[in-house]
C-alpha cells in the first residue's frame, strides 16, 4: 500500500489547505469527464487519492497514521468508495463554489449540486481460518449518524427556524461578475440549499442527525479470501436530506491458523512420523477442519513426500467445488536411541546398499 503522502504529491508538513488542492487537483486529473487514459485505471488512482484524502484531512486519523503507518488505522470508521459517483458524493463540499468543478462535479438540483447519497462506512471483521473456509455469519455493532427524530434532520428547533437564506435569496447559487463574464457558483452559506437554519434543535444542537448503535449480521461466504471486502447495500448513513442510506463496506482479514497454510482452495499442513512408519507404512489419524480423519501411509515414503486428502481444503468461492488437504510427510528421527535400537540399526545397516556417498563441499 502506498504513502498516502505519495500518493497525493505532498509533503507531511503539508497544512490543510495545501492537501486539500492536492486531493482536488487528482479529482481534475482523473474525472472520467475529461476522457484522459484509461477510465478503469483513473477510477483506481482517483480511489487511492480518496482514501488518502479521507485520512490526511481528519487530524486524529492523521496523527495515528504519521505515528503508526497504515496499521495505525485499524480502529478508525473509515469510508468504502466503491466508484467516481461515491467520491464526488462524499467530498461534494470541496468541489462547491468553483465556476470549474461545478461544470464537471454538477448535476440536478439548486447551485448545479447533484443529490448526494449518504456517507459510506467501513469496518474490519477478522475471522479464524476454519470460519473463512466453511462460510459464516458475524454480527457487527455499527454506530452510525441516523436522522435526529425531533427535527427529522432538518437542524431546526421548528418549522419557524428554517428561514430564506439572504446571501441568495433562496436560490442556492450566486453570480459573480458582469455582461457575458458571470459565474455562476454554489451558495457558500447555505451550501445551496437556499435555506438557512435560524434556532437550532435542542436534541441534536443543529445536526440534524445522532449517533446511534445498530447491529448488522454480515454473511461470509464459504472460501473467502483474506483482505476480501464485502458491500451492504444501503448499511451506511443518511444523506443530509434523509433519502438515500450510503454503503457498509466490510473488510473481511483472516486469522492464521496454527497447522495449516492456504494455497488457493487447498491447505497443506506436515506431519512427523517415525522411521519405522514410514519404511513399513501404517494408518494414522490426522486433524482437518471437519475433525479426525484417517491417513493410510505407504510403505517406503519418504521426507518430504506430499500425501492428499480429497475435499478437505477451502470451498471454492460462489462454487461447490472444494480443494485438497495436502499432508507432508517429515520423517522424525530420535535425536538418542537405546543400544537395543543402535544394535537393530547396525544389522539392518549392513543389509543396505548405500552407494557412492556424495561429498557436499561449502560454496565459496
């Protein structure tokens, strides 16, 4: 993951402002609009501008990641963008008042501001190995903004509070100059709503909105990968008018396991087992993600030999087929042996062909 720094062309002495015109420069660079390079990989450079944008304007989530790097982050809510749309809806604000963003940001609606949808959130969910493999369900306690229930997200004490806004008159938007050179631009004290708020509401102090805790049961599908994110459909906020939710996105990590390691849809784990196992062969029990299950051992394997279980591994994701457990076989040999096992050791010794010997010699 790159510096979030880098990533929008400052330095970490960089002030507000300074990476503010960095973050609005990118959205200039990248715009689909201005049809400049490869929409697909803009879209994923305008995202990494984004993210970094969210953390480096938030002076907590800053700190933290001037401290601590990304890993400095874990904890923090965090924003999911899913595309162009959700990033101008989000940082709709930054654009506003610019004759040059409102051509390319502006939609329907007053001061050429298009209808935002909520704000989108993000969580981490660490799951165990065994839970990513088979599938699960978690339930996750969110806290969101949701619409103050006195004002309805209005901010108004009542409905006499909600006044014209005088700086332009209702409209949203101001002109600047004159004859053909006028510039039309969102209002910068209602933010184009063309109305303003006079007493404020006692419950939510003008918000429009409170903090709230709900609990949302995220399914996790069978084979998921480590680092996976998972959306939910209308699990974020409410937009300012209280119309449309934003998205919940989960990124799901994935716990080690202490025996296995995942190799696509298969697991592979190593097993000891003794000289005698392995040169006579023998039937052990062996430990999979569905319980015990036995293992026949051939005769003469040897170290390092890889013996298979059939559909013992990961699900394949949206996919009924299912990997392998692949077992490797690790010939254990006794660090001390009684002379009775020396003395059975030198007679099956001398029934042994061994060869040359080969001279390993150190590599300078």
């Amino acid at each position: 993951m790159r510096d979030y720094y880098e990533v929008l062309g400052v330095s970490k002495s960089a002030s507000a402002e300074e990476i503010k015109k960095a973050f609005r420069k990118q959205a200039l660079k990248y715009h689909p609009d201005r049809g400049e390079g490869d929409q697909k990989e803009n879209e994923q450079k305008f995202k990494e501008a984004a993210e970094a944008y969210e953390v480096l304007s938030d002076g907590d989530k800053r700190a933290s990641y001037d401290r601590f790097g990304h890993a400095g982050l874990k904890g923090f809510t965090s924003r999911g963008f899913s595309g162009f749309e959700d990033i101008f809806e989000t940082f709709g604000d930054i654009f506003s008042g610019d004759s040059i963003f409102d051509g390319l940001f502006g939609g329907s609606g007053r001061g050429g501001r298009r209808r935002q949808r909520g704000v989108h959130l993000r969580v981490e969910v660490t799951i165990p190995f065994k839970e990513a493999a088979l599938g699960t369900s978690k339930k996750i306690n969110l806290k969101r903004n949701e619409i103050c229930p006195v004002c309805s997200g209005s901010g108004a004490k009542d409905k006499d509070s909600i006044v014209t806004c005088q700086t332009c008159g209702g409209h949203g938007v101001v002109i600047q100059g004159h004859s053909i050179f006028r510039i039309q631009s969102t209002c910068p004290h209602c933010r184009g709503e063309g109305k303003m708020v006079k007493k404020t509401c006692k419950n939510c102090h003008g918000a429009g909105r409170e903090k709230k805790e709900k609990e949302i049961t995220v399914k996790i599908p069978a084979g998921i990968e480590d680092g996976t994110r998972l959306r939910l459909g209308d699990e974020g906020e409410h937009s300012s008018d209280g119309s449309v939710r934003g998205d919940l996105y989960c990124d799901i990590f994935v716990a080690p396991h202490d025996i296995f390691q995942r190799y696509g849809p298969d697991i592979a784990c190593e097993l000891p087992v003794s000289f005698v196992q392995a040169a006579l062969g023998s039937e052990v029990e062996i430990s999979t993600l569905n319980g015990a299950v036995p293992l026949k051992i051939p005769k003469g394997t040897q170290s390092g030999q890889i013996l298979r279980i059939k559909k013992q591994g990961f699900h394949e994701l949206h996919s009924r087929h299912r990997g392998d457990l692949l077992v490797r076989i690790m010939v254990d040999v006794p660090p001390k042996s009684s002379r009775e096992q020396e003395k059975l050791l030198k007679e099956f010794a001398k029934t042994q062909d061994f060869g040359k010997i080969n001279i390993i010699r150190k590599v300078k």
